[in-house]
C-alpha cells in the first residue's frame, strides 16, 4: 500500500471514495479527470481508492498514480469483498470531513462533484444525492433499475430517485453508523434518511462505459436484493431515537488528599 499504514489525524476539506475492481484501464483516465475538476476548487482534498481485490493490473496502476500524485492514495484488499466492504472500508479509512463517492468504471461525471459538495458546505443538505438524469444504459438496465428502485422505496417507506447511482456528497457523520452487510451501498441514502439526515437529490451526468468490463447483471442482484430490502425494513421499524436533555458529561477534576 502506497504511504503510511495508518491513517492521518489530520483532517482535510474532502474526501473523494471510489471503489474499483479490475478497473486498470480507467485509473488514469478517471484520476485526470478529477485532478482537473478539484484543482479549480479552494478546498484540501484527497482521492482515495479502494481496490476490491482486483484481478488485473488495477493495484500496480493505483501505486504508480499514489506515488506519482500526493492527492491520491489507495487501500487494496487481499481479496474480493464486494462493493459495500470497499466503501465501508473507504470511509474508515479517508479523512475529509465530507466524503464524496463516484463509480471507477468511467460511467460518473467528475465535474458533477464539486456542486454536490457545496451543497453540504451551504448547509442545503446533509446529503447531496445524485440521480442520474439521462442514463447511457441498455433498455434491460435501465428496466431492471427502475424495478428494483420502485420496490426498495415500497419496502423500506422511504423514496429515493435514484439508489443505483453512486454521485454524491455527505457529512462524514452520516456513515458512521452504517450497519455491515453486503448490499449495503445500495442503502446509503435510505439509511441516512432512516437516521434523520436531511437529504436532497440533484440530477448529474451519466456517461457510456469507455474501458473494461460491467460488473451487473440482474441476476447476481434480483434475490438477494428483496432479502436486503427486508432487512432494511426491519432496521426502520425497530429503529429507536432518543434525545438528551441534560446530564453532567465531564466530571470536574477530583483532588485526594
């Protein structure tokens, strides 16, 4: 792993988490990308990548581009873990006080970033979620998605446009109690809202893969999707809040004889 083993106290303005899994052909491209988007923006920032246990070349291109460039660093697993492990990981480990996730297969507008982030520094919003307004998908995709939006919103009692797109921003606060499951990044607004963070949806930009392979088909998400959804609703009808009114948090120093 390039840089040190432990994380930075220090914390930055932003942190950019993007998961990828035999991605080799779009680290380069998708890294410019996103240096000439946030070098025009006045914050600190950080990309962070997470290698899910890639087959391909994609470790020895994060580690030539984190050497090469002190804005980016990554993390890489020993082996595939999925999606939701990589950003849970991703989130643990990046230091920006606001985090912003995008896909690494090329299919996310960098430049959609910045306008989400300020969403979250005007205090619009504790999440800024993306929708993707015009989808460069196939008719099947595109079928499937709406399906299984329309059904998640309907278990879970709560709507959400657009759950599949990964475009967004959000206080570092609204992570932190993500439960751990797989399937858990398709859930990261719904929980959010679940726990009282104020959401709202912007459209954003959606391009047609360029390089490397898709990773979805409906069959590897149709089952265990309901199941998710499930479990989901579960977790909101038995979520309790609570809010505390007063108490003595610190003790006042105590002087023995």
């Amino acid at each position: 792993m390039s840089g040190s083993s432990e994380k930075d106290t220090e914390h930055l303005d932003v942190s950019i988490v993007i998961p990828v899994k035999d991605e080799e052909e779009n680290i380069l491209p998708l890294s410019m990308e996103i240096n000439e988007v946030l070098g025009y923006c006045p914050w600190d920032w950080e990309c962070l990548w997470v290698d899910d246990g890639s087959g391909d070349s994609t470790r020895e291109k994060l580690r030539t581009l984190c050497d090469a460039d002190c804005h980016h660093r990554f993390i890489s697993f020993r082996e595939n873990a999925g999606q939701s492990a990589a950003l849970f990981a991703g989130f643990r480990e990046c230091r920006g006080k606001i985090i912003a996730t995008m896909d690494g297969d090329g299919q996310n507008d960098p430049s959609d970033l910045p306008r989400l982030i300020e969403a979250i520094m005007s205090d619009e919003c504790d999440m800024a979620n993306g929708y993707r307004a015009i989808r460069k998908d196939s008719a099947w995709r595109k079928l499937c998605s709406r399906i299984g939006n329309g059904f998640r919103n309907n278990i879970t009692g709560i709507r959400i446009r657009d759950v599949g797109c990964s475009t967004r921003a959000f206080r570092r606060k609204c992570v932190d109690g993500l439960p751990r499951f797989r399937g858990m990044h398709r859930f990261i607004p719904t929980i959010a809202a679940m726990e009282g963070f104020r959401l709202k949806e912007y459209p954003v930009s959606h391009r047609p893969r360029e390089r490397g392979t898709s990773k979805y088909t409906a069959a590897n998400r149709a089952f265990v999707g309901i199941l998710d959804c499930l479990g989901v609703r579960w977790l909101n009808k038995r979520l309790f809040r609570y809010s505390i009114s007063d108490g003595s948090i610190y003790n006042k120093r105590c002087d023995h004889d």
